[in-house]
C-alpha cells in the first residue's frame, strides 16, 4: 500500500495527476465494516434511512438506490449501476430496493464490464488504459411498474465546473458529505505519465479536514469503504457522481478521498447500455453561478469554505 501527494486546493484538472499521485492507498480490505471518518456524526443523521427525517437525505427519492449488503448501489439505468473494480460486489449477490411506493423488491448481479480511459499525453500521444470505474448489470431490467427512479449523472460545461461542489458521500450504510477540490486523471501503479502498461482513471478529490471542513458530517472515506457510491443533490433530486477508489494517506489528517467521476464516462457509458438493453444515460445539468453572481459567490466561498492549504 502506498501514499501521493496531497493536490493544491481548486487546482483544476490538468495538474491533478503530477500533483496528486504516485500510487493511492487502497480503500478494500475491510470487509463489511465501514471505518470512514464522519465528523461530529450521529446514528440518527448519518446513517442512510428511507424513513427517518433526521437523516442528511431526508425528502429526497432514493429509490435508485439499493443495497448489496451495506454497500449502495445506484441504478444509472434499469439494469446497471457503477462500482470499484478493485473491489466489486461478487456476480450472483442479490441487491435489494425499496421502491417510491415502500415495497421491497430484488435483483441479483449478472456481470461487469470495466470501462477505459483514453486519453492524451503530452509525450507518448492518445493513451487507453483500463480504469478503476465497473458497471455492474442485473439479471433482470428494473421495470416502469418497479417504480424505481434512475438517478442521473450530471453534465456541465466543463469538469472543473464541479470544483467547490457539495457532494454526499456513503461508506457502505453511513453518510457524509464533503467539497470536490480537484479533477484529474490518478492511478493506482504509480505510473501515469509513463508509457507502459499502467491503470488510469478520471477522477475528483475532497479533503476530510475536520478543522475547516462541514461540522457535522465531514466525511472521509477509510479502509472498507471502496466502491460505496458518491452523490450529490441538484434541483431536489439524486444524481450520481463515482464511487470510493482510494485516498492519499491512511494515517494522516488532513487527507484526500479519490473516487471514479462518473460523468466523464458518459460516452462509453451510452455506448455500453445501448448494446446492453437499448438505454442511453440520463443526464441533470450541474447549477453554474451566472457570470454576475459569480465574483460574489467565490467571494463568501472564501469565508465559508475552505482550504488554502497549498501542497502538504
């Protein structure tokens, strides 16, 4: 197991990968047991309930999303849902839902398909490595009459549009929630601005920093944690971000968590579910501030939030 550096704070994209890794501390290996830190947190507000209004989500439709276990899976069409590869729920595990009715319903799991990333280097030229982003496939379509919700994936102009963004992180049945600082490629091998066969994935980053960070619920993902899913809340509904892939230290705080970032797979996502049933990916525009809000709203970001802690 190995560590990176920690990334500048509202650094965008293209630095994420030089500043940010050499290799990434793996978040599998604990079994069912959740060991993330959430900060100030409590039973009734961070663990995941369809039910309890003292919970972070309460009033939101969290039907799309069920669960294997503890670990949550999101439906991102009515047969597929995203995962760690490096740490997946088994083919043949049942996945239960709750639907928008109260009524429980299953699936299992029928197979994965590990999508790549490609990219260009500045060197060696376009570049295709597979990534740590699964997409898991049910044996059997969830249906109009299921009554479940597909949570969408949100888009926006460009990547770096979702710097700043609150996002809300599971591990396993527990909830927190965080502020993405970065967007960029990472890796696992250590290797990603060489040409050799290593691992790439696109990816975004938070700081579990208790000190500066949301007070309650500051959440940073720990050994156990992998592939439990990342949302995030847009227009009063759920959207689906990646899930848990690593982070930067496992012994220092403050700290980074590293998960897959859903939307810059969309195209290979649209082509894989149409080849896998006929679906395409729904999608929910990221809110942008309006370019005369904007000074005004970086300016109070400053004082509510957060991290000029510059390279550790």
């Amino acid at each position: 197991m190995c560590e990176g550096r920690r990334p500048l704070k509202h650094r965008t994209g293209g630095t994420f990968a030089a500043i940010l890794i050499g290799c990434l501390a793996l978040l599998a290996g604990a079994g069912s047991s959740p060991a993330a830190y959430i900060f100030n947190s409590t039973p009734a507000r961070n663990t995941f309930s369809r039910t309890n209004l003292s919970f972070l989500g309460a009033g939101y439709d969290w039907s799309g999303v069920g669960f294997a276990g503890t670990r949550g899976v999101v439906m991102i069409s009515p047969e597929h849902f995203f995962t760690a590869a490096h740490f997946n729920i088994g083919a043949g595990s049942t996945v239960n839902y709750v639907n928008r009715d109260g009524v429980a319903l299953t699936r299992t799991i029928s197979s994965y398909t590990t999508l790549t990333t490609t990219y260009v280097h500045p060197t060696f030229g376009t570049q295709t490595r597979g990534s740590d982003l699964t997409i898991g496939r049910l044996n059997a379509p969830l249906t109009a009459g299921d009554k479940i919700t597909i949570t969408p994936i949100p888009v926006a102009p460009s990547l770096t549009n979702f710097v700043g963004k609150e996002i809300v992180a599971f591990a396993n049945n527990s909830v927190g929630r965080n502020i993405i600082d970065d967007v960029g490629l990472t890796n696992f091998s250590g290797n990603i601005n060489l040409n050799t066969n290593g691992d790439a994935t696109y990816a975004y980053a938070y700081e579990y920093n208790p000190a500066t960070g949301f007070n309650p619920d500051e959440f940073g993902g720990r050994p156990g944690d992998s592939g439990s899913p990342t949302v995030m809340f847009i227009n009063g509904k759920v959207a689906a971000l990646g899930s848990k892939m690593g982070v930067t230290s496992l012994t220092d705080i403050p700290y980074y968590t590293i998960d897959q970032f859903l939307t810059f797979y969309i195209p290979q996502l649209n082509t894989l579910f149409a080849s896998q049933g006929g679906y395409s990916v729904q999608t929910i525009a990221l809110p942008i501030p309006e370019p005369a809000t904007l000074l005004a709203f970086v300016a109070m970001s400053m004082l509510i939030r957060r991290r000029g802690c510059g390279q550790a």
